[in-house]
C-alpha cells in the first residue's frame, strides 16, 4: 500500500487470534511502511504480551520485513520533529516518533488505533483507526 504506515498496534494484531487479526493482516499484506520503532515495540510486546519465544519472534520480524520491506530508521532529525510534533499537538514522545518516521517516510495514511482517529498532521498525514 502506497503511501501507508503501520502503527505497532497493528503488527502485533496481526500475529493474534484478535477479531482484528484479519484487518491488521490485510493492511500487514498491503506492503505498507514501518519503523524500526515498530520492530523494537512489536518484539518488546511478543515477548511480553504474547508469549513468543525467540525464535518465533525471528520468524514473525522476518514475515513483516518481507511483507514490509520499506523500513524508515531512527536518526536526529525524526527524534527533532517528534518533539515539535509531541508539542505541537499533545502527542506521547513515541507517538510523535512514529508520526514523524511515517511523514519520513513520505506516508498520506497512519494506521493507528492508539492516536487521534482522522486527525491531519501537517497538512499530509491522516491518522486513521483501521478497526
């Protein structure tokens, strides 16, 4: 999916029994942007949350990677307007690091549960709920 970021919520849906499982899997099949932010969450959260081992961890970064291969990195410059984004419009920090990663990116649409349904960030960025 062209122009499409991934929030974390999303990659994790993907790998449950959720009834949101099969929307977070079309939009994962969608060859939407990532983060590594998201990487680092969705492994911190399989761990934890979801009881994956390690090796299925592996198999499940690998299977978002392939399906993902477009995968914005952290610098200065993304953490710089996170904190002007997090100011600007009340964002946690990590939010805002994943909002500037999709402006990064060069994403119209971030697929998000967590932040504000159909909100616009700089005039080019639609936060959007997918469920």
């Amino acid at each position: 999916m062209a122009g499409a970021f991934l929030d974390t919520n999303v990659l994790v849906y993907a790998f449950t029994a959720d009834p949101r499982a099969a929307r977070a899997q079309s939009l994962l099949g969608s060859g939407a942007t990532i983060s590594i932010q998201g990487l680092n969450e969705f492994t911190n959260v399989a761990r934890r949350k979801l009881g994956m081992n390690w090796d299925e961890i592996g198999d499940a970064v690998a299977a978002i990677r392939t399906l993902c291969p477009t995968v914005v990195a952290m610098d200065i410059d993304i953490h710089v307007n996170a904190v002007l984004i997090a100011k600007r419009h009340g964002f946690a920090i990590f939010d805002a690091l994943m909002i500037a990663s999709a402006l990064r990116g060069g994403c119209d649409i971030l697929w998000s549960e967590d932040m504000h349904d159909g909100m616009l960030i700089d005039g080019r960025l639609h936060i959007i709920n997918p469920f």
